[in-house]
C-alpha cells in the first residue's frame, strides 16, 4: 500500500510541473522559431550583399593592377632594360634610377603595389620601389618566402608564366606576413620570349579588410579560394578548418547548413571563378531575433509566473514525498527496490559505490608515489631547499616532523649471481616476508626497494641518535634470527652515520651503501656494519671523486656557500669521525689542496697576479698548524676565489655589451648588420651574446638595434630636408617601405607624419 501511494505522489508531482512549462514553452517556441526564421533570412540576404561587394571590390581592385602591368610593361624604359645583358650593367644605371622613381610613385598611390618588383631576366636585376638589387641573392636575403629555397623562388615566382599564387608567408627584413603573389611574364606580347616578371605580392590583410565585414556584423568568419581550390586569404577561421570545409562547399550554391551550428554561403566570381565563402553563427541569427524574442519572452514569463503560483501549490502537496526522498537518501535504501525513490536512490548509491572505487585506485596509487619520494630523498634530489618539499610529502604519505636518523642497506646473501623469473618470485617473497616482520619489531620507519636483493631503510625519530642507535641494532638482530631460523635466509646490513637534516640523507645512504661494499668482502655469512667501524678499520680517507667533482663545479660557479658546505662536510668526516694515520692525514691534505689547484688551472683570470695570490696562499699552507687553522685558510682561499670568479663575470659582461654598443654605433647604417656578425665580430656564439646581452641591459639586441636605426632617423627627420629614400638608406633599411613599416610600428605615426608634427 505504501508503495502504491507513493507511485500516486510522484506521478502528480511530475504532471504539476509539466502543466507548469508546457504552456509557456509551447507558446515561446513558436514565436521564438518565427523569429530565428525570420532573422536567418534577413542574415543570408545580408551576408551575400556583404560577399558580392567584398568580391566587387576585390575583382576592381585586381583589374587596377592588370591595367598598371599593362601600362607598366608599355614602358620605354622598362623594355630597353628588358633586352640588356649584364654586361650592360654600369650603362644602364641612369634608366634604373628613372624606372625606380616611377614605380615609388605607383607605389605610394596604391597600396596593392607597396612590395612590387621587377625582375630583370638578361641583366639578372631586380628593381624595386626606392631600391635596385644587382643581384637576385640580395634581394633574397632581404624578402624571401619561408617555405621557399631561392632555387625554387626562381623557378616558381621569377621564371613562370602568368599567375596568381595563393597565400605563403613571406618575409621582409625581420617582419613577416602572409601574402598571394601576382605574377606576369614579360613581355606580355611574347610569353615564349621570356625577358623577365613583374611580381607584387600582396598583403593577405589587404584582403582580410574586404571581407571583415562578415566578421563586424555577423560575428562569423569568411575565406576566398582561387580557381584550383587554393586559399587565398580568410577572416575568423583557421585554415585546417578550411581544409574540411572545402569538399561541402565547391559546386555547391546557397545556404548550406552544416556541422557546428554554422549558416555557411558561397558567392562565385564569373571574371576569375574565385569562391567566397562566409559563415554565420546560428547564435547571431538568434540576436537578430531580438526584438521578437523578447516579446516572446515577456509573454512567456507571464505565463511563467502563473505557473508558480499553480507550482506552489503542488509543491505544498508534495512536500511529503520530497521529505521520503531526503529520508532515503539519509538511510541508503535497496537500489532494487521497486518504486521511484528508492530507484532514484539505488542510481545515487552507485555514485557514492563509485567515487569510493575511485578513492580505493588513489590510495593504491600512493605506494608508487611514496616510493619515487624516497628514493629522491636519497639521491640528494629533495632537500630543505625545495620550497615545496613538505607538500610533496604529505601528497607521499611520509611524515618529515623528524628530520634525524639514519641510514641503513639490508642485502638479501646468496642471490647475486642468479637471475630468472622464479629467482626474482622468490626474492620478491622475502623482502615482504622482511617488511611486515620489520613493521612489527619497530614503527617510525620507511623502505624502499634497492635492486631485487636489497630493502633501503629510513629510521626518523625524535629521541637521541644513542637511543635509536640501540633499537635499530635490536631490530635487525632480531630480523637476521628469524629469517635465519624460519627461512634459512641470510641478511647483511650496512648502516650510515646518523643525518642531521633532509640535506644529509643522501650522504647517509651513500656511507651505507660504502659499509655494506666492505661486508660483502667478509667471509662472515650474514652480519651489521656499521659505517664508523668499517671506515676505522679500512683507516683511508674518505674524498669520492663525486665529491671533488661537487667542490670543483662550485667554485667554477662562485657558489660560496655551497662549496663551504662540502669543505666542511669533507673535513669533519676524516678528522673526527676517522683515526687516520699522519700520513694518511698528510695525503688527505695534499688531495684537498690538490682540487684547488685544479679549479685554478680550469679558470682562466684576466688578471694572472690574481691566481698567482691565490696559489701562494695554497703554498703557504704548513702540516705543522692544527687542522682549525689549515681549515681557515682553506676557507679564506675558496671566498677569494669565488669573489674573483664573480667579479670577473661580471666585469666580462660589462666589457662585452659596451663592445657590442659601440659596434652596432659604428655600424648600425649597415644594411646587412645582423646578430650573426655581431657575434662573428666578437667571436663568441649567437645565442650566448643575445641572452648575456638581455641578462645586462634587459632588452634584446634587435630591440637595441633598432631603436639606435630610429634615434638617428628621428634626428635626421628633425634636423635635415632629406628625402624618406635617403634616410631610411643611411640608417640601414634596404628600402623605404620597410623603414615606414618599422617606424609606424614602433611611433604609430609614419615619418612624414613626425617630421610635420616636429616642423610645427
């Protein structure tokens, strides 16, 4: 009966509020559909008057520059260089110079012909506006396209018939854009007889600006496509998006709705069979809608309201159930149970069941990560110096409230000359066996694996090295006795010298790893050792080349107190905690003073009296002082060293960017001064002069290079009647255009601009 009563209450919960939003949203539906109708009609008309005057304009536009090739190829002087050779070179400069000024002047009038070139095929010349390049090379290097090699840029651009080459990137001096190139063959009464092409490429933004329009209005994006389906230019789309637009778009005419909530609309062009191509958001239709969407809205939300006085009502009567649902959810009832709220709760119960398998692979997860953390503990790899190193070990599950203890290696005897899978089977079972064994004779610990013999332990604890000293000892014994007896098994265990901070672990794991080195030449079949004890015995010093290695690097750097550290760390571990003999102790000395040596021999001073002060301070050292004065000295001598390693980087950098100053000064209107020469000049690589030079003045050296270019030529704007032509030369640009591009860039104002403004 319950049951029964309960379905009754769910279903005239449920009808209530589908009598709530059917009415307004029926009502909403229609007259917001008449309007996104209405609107996507009026977008189409639109957006084809905005892609017919894009495609007007353009097509009138490209017609200007087939009338400017056709009058340009009718010129005189342009046709009498046409058929010189390149022995003509030198008498033919007069009719360059007049050909250059004619198309400056076409090029300041139309802004399509800014880059236009001319190349001369006989006499092997380009001419631009304002420049004339003797040879192609140079040209190249200055305006080049990036995916083309000048090999190909001469078969492709150069040396082919008439076209219109889609977009490429193309570079002018440090500046790059894309651009379609025009390209025609000259001359143009004779394609066989070919004598050389007037290229103008043209800046795919020009292009952009005709069809923003879709962009400003519609908040879509549009693209054009030449007559073998090649991208000319495009506004608010990529062009891998294009890629798979293509194939729904050719041959295909009007509105086509297409993935994406797009309203895609395509224009072809009868002159040159160019495709455009725009797209219309289905959003913006619905902000066409506007005005009859919120009528519709307003209607709606009085419906709307009506309805929630008729909700509160059921909500009244419902009240009862939706306090079951609370109640079920609070009790976790059977999920198979047969009405509504307990399916309902059944799905949520599974949620929670999943989110707990979820927790469960986490915490499974932490092993794993446990493991790395302490293994970079005993590399040295995790220190005090890590700002982050007590959140990475919490994230690990390790508690480093205690940062003293040691050390210590247990091997596992008899494995080490065997190897396949029922050997590794095996080992695998005794270092749990030794784990879970470890666990119960002693708590504050943690281990990790050390190859498939050996377990690596990490004793913490807050009470004194002595104490813990004993109970580790107890430990051990007491795991060697039972593997022995119930296992038959083996353990030799070297023990380090207890650490003092997170920094020391490592120097503890390695004095372990030295111990259990020196048990495993001992005839004794299982046993501890202790690192003091072993290093008493061997009565050698203690200065691993990674040591030295570590010294030597930190003097090289000028780390001061790094390399007082290790000094220090060196000298404590063979004069108290080793009984060396005199003459062991002598040739720990010589060892010690011998790594100085060797970090003054690597460094090169620029002052030798420096390194010279510093070896008779070496020499003045006597075995006939106590160790706390050879140990100053030692300290006085690294602080020296690492002083004037500093100051000499310092000094050096210093040197080198005021030699960099003064040669782009002297050579800054040099139009082929580039970073490479600047470094070949100095003789040192690209790269390091560019970082070094940020580093000390912090601005990149283009940035200083331009920016002397700028100051002379506003000087030069200001103070002469120079023509643009001759500044933009005298300041190093290798034509005019690009000096206007970079002044405008960097002043937003063109020069003549400036010099009008300084004039008044």
């Amino acid at each position: 009966m319950k049951r029964i009563q309960t379905s009754k209450i769910f279903r005239r919960f449920l009808i209530s509020y589908l009598v709530i939003l059917i009415i307004p949203m029926v009502a909403g539906f229609i007259t917001y559909q008449v309007s996104l109708d209405t609107a996507e009609k009026y977008s189409i008309i639109n957006s084809r008057q905005v892609l017919n005057q894009s495609k007007k304009i353009l097509e009138q536009s490209l017609d200007e520059i087939d009338r400017f090739v056709l009058q340009l190829s009718l010129d005189q002087d342009l046709n009498i260089l046409l058929n010189k050779n390149a022995a003509d070179k030198t008498r033919i400069i007069s009719t360059l110079k007049q050909l250059d000024n004619k198309l400056s002047t076409y090029a300041s009038t139309n802004e399509f012909l800014e880059n236009l070139y001319i190349y001369l095929k006989n006499p092997d010349l380009i001419v631009t506006a304002g420049s004339v390049y003797y040879r192609p090379y140079h040209f190249y290097t200055n305006e080049n396209y990036t995916e083309m090699t000048m090999d190909e840029w001469k078969e492709a651009i150069l040396n082919n018939e008439r076209q219109i080459i889609p977009s490429k990137r193309y570079n002018q001096g440090e500046t790059s854009t894309d651009v379609i190139t025009y390209v025609q063959t000259l001359p143009m009464s004779n394609v066989s007889d070919h004598k050389g092409s007037i290229i103008i490429p043209i800046e795919n933004q020009l292009l952009t600006n005709l069809i923003e329009g879709v962009k400003q209005q519609f908040n879509g994006w549009a693209f054009i496509l030449d007559e073998n389906h090649q991208l000319i230019t495009s506004n608010g789309i990529d062009k891998k998006e294009i890629d798979t637009l293509k194939e729904k778009v050719i041959d295909k005419e009007g509105p086509l709705h297409i993935e994406n909530d797009i309203l895609v609309i395509t224009e072809k062009s009868e002159k040159n069979d160019w495709l455009y191509v725009a797209g219309i958001p289905n959003r913006t239709l619905v902000e066409e809608a506007a005005p009859i969407k919120y009528i519709s809205w307003s209607v709606t939300g009085i419906t709307f309201i009506i309805g929630v006085i008729i909700a509160l009502f059921f909500a009244y009567r419902n009240s009862v159930p939706i306090n079951n649902v609370i109640k079920s959810l609070k009790e976790y009832a059977d999920p198979d149970a047969n009405n509504e709220y307990d399916f309902l709760h059944g799905n949520i119960s599974k949620l929670i069941s999943t989110n707990s398998d979820l927790q469960m692979q986490l915490t499974e997860q932490k092993p794993l990560l446990k493991d790395a953390f302490l293994k970079q503990l005993l590399s040295g790899e995790i220190t005090e110096r890590n700002s982050n190193v007590y959140d990475f070990a919490n994230q690990a599950n390790v508690n480093l409230s205690c940062n003293h203890g040691y050390v210590s290696i247990v091997k596992v005897e008899g494995y080490e000359d065997m190897s396949s899978s029922e050997i590794y089977q095996e080992l695998n079972a005794i270092r749990i066996v030794i784990q879970q064994e470890s666990i119960k004779l002693f708590k504050n610990f943690y281990v990790t694996n050390l190859h498939s013999d050996k377990l690596v332990y990490i004793f913490l604890a807050e009470d004194s090295n002595d104490v813990l000293n004993e109970e580790i000892e107890a430990m051990f014994a007491t795991l060697q006795d039972l593997l022995l007896k119930e296992f038959r098994v083996n353990l030799k265990i070297g023990l380090g010298h207890p650490f003092e901070s997170l920094s020391d672990i490592s120097r503890s794991y390695n004095e372990a790893k030295h111990a259990l080195d020196f048990a495993s030449f001992s005839n004794e079949k299982q046993g501890m050792y202790w690192y003091d004890a072993v290093m008493k015995e061997t009565a050698v010093f203690y200065y691993p080349l990674e040591v030295e290695f570590r010294l030597l690097k930190s003097l090289k750097e000028g780390e001061t107190d790094e390399a007082r550290q290790i000094v220090y760390e060196i000298l404590e571990e063979n004069i108290k905690n080793r009984s060396l003999s005199a003459e062991m102790h002598e040739q720990f000395i010589y060892e010690l003073i011998g790594t100085f040596y060797k970090a003054l021999d690597q460094y090169a001073f620029r002052n030798e009296s420096t390194a010279e002060t510093l070896r008779q301070k070496l020499r003045s050292i006597s075995f006939e002082e106590n160790i706390n004065e050879i140990e100053e000295r030692l300290i006085e001598i690294l602080q020296l060293y690492c002083e004037f390693v500093n100051r000499n980087r310092k000094e050096s950098n210093h040197s080198i960017v005021n030699t960099i100053k003064a040669y782009v000064h002297e050579h800054y209107s040099n139009t082929e001064l580039t970073i490479y020469m600047i470094a070949e000049h100095l003789s040192r690589p690209e790269k390091y002069i560019s970082q070094m030079f940020k580093d000390e003045t912090g601005e990149y050296l283009y940035e200083y290079l331009e920016k002397i270019r700028m100051e002379e030529a506003m000087s030069l704007l200001s103070n002469s009647s120079q023509t643009i032509n001759d500044i933009a030369e005298q300041v190093g640009y290798n034509s005019a255009h690009s000096f206007r591009r970079a002044f405008k860039r960097i002043y937003d104002m063109t020069p003549n601009q400036f010099r009008k403004t300084v004039n008044k």
